[in-house]
C-alpha cells in the first residue's frame, strides 16, 4: 500500500500567508492601498472634477467639506476605526492640500504601528456581525 511514501504525524506545518493568517496586516494593506488612492483623488477634486478610482470608476472618497473645512474620516470598509476611540473623523484643514497631507500623516502613522489596536477592534466588530441571510420579519 502507498510503497515509496514515508508517512509522518510528528510535523509542524507551516502557517499560512495571507488574510488569513495575518488578518490585520492584510486590513492595514488594504487601509494604505485605499489612503493612497485618496490621496490621489484630491487632485482630481482640487480640479473640480469628480474623484474616480485608478480604473475609471466613481470612488466613494473618505474625505468631505462641511463649514469651510475639510475632514477626513478612517474606515475599513463600512466599519469605522475609532483612531482616539470616540471618532472617526479628523479635521484636515481649510484646503484640499490639508487632506492630502492628512492622508501622508496617516500612512506614517499605519506604518508605525500606532493605528493597529483600533484597526483591530474594527475587525473584531466585523468578525462579531452575525452572517448569513436574515430571518424574515414574523
């Protein structure tokens, strides 16, 4: 049976790469891939124009003008990140450049390390929504 094959149960597999096995690392990829592709859409906004995705499709941007300011707010998806652990929302400044250059700052800060503890509790939210599709109202 099996000749030529050596079977063993002593073996310590290796974990794997990924999403799955570093569940923040991938969040943090996809939180700086996103921060970049707003930062670029503030040019586009600076022109006038609608912000759009490096493919061609209309981007919801993380950033608004509300009062003669501009704001920033951090989310991972639909789920907000609780930067200060009351809000998402940071004010950038008067001009669309204050945005640009908070989005530079966060990316510092997500490199650093200092954004992984609410980055961790978004995921934890998100990990704790119940799945699957929704009884029907009775």
């Amino acid at each position: 049976m099996l000749k030529g094959l050596k079977f063993v149960t002593d073996v310590t597999r290796p974990t794997g790469s990924g999403k799955a096995a570093d569940p923040l690392g991938a969040a943090k990829k996809k939180i700086r891939d996103n921060w970049k592709v707003q930062q670029a859409a503030c040019g586009t906004v600076a022109k006038g124009r609608p912000a759009m995705k490096p493919d061609g499709k209309a981007l919801r941007t993380n950033f608004f003008q509300s009062g003669g300011k501009w704001y920033v707010t951090l989310r991972l998806g639909n789920t907000r990140i609780l930067a200060d652990g009351k809000s998402d929302t940071i004010e950038a400044g008067a001009t669309i450049d204050d945005v640009k250059q908070t989005f530079v700052t966060l990316i510092k800060h997500l490199d650093s390390g200092a954004l992984d503890e609410p980055i961790q509790k978004a995921l934890d939210e998100i990990k704790a929504r119940p799945r699957g599709k929704r009884k029907p109202k009775a």
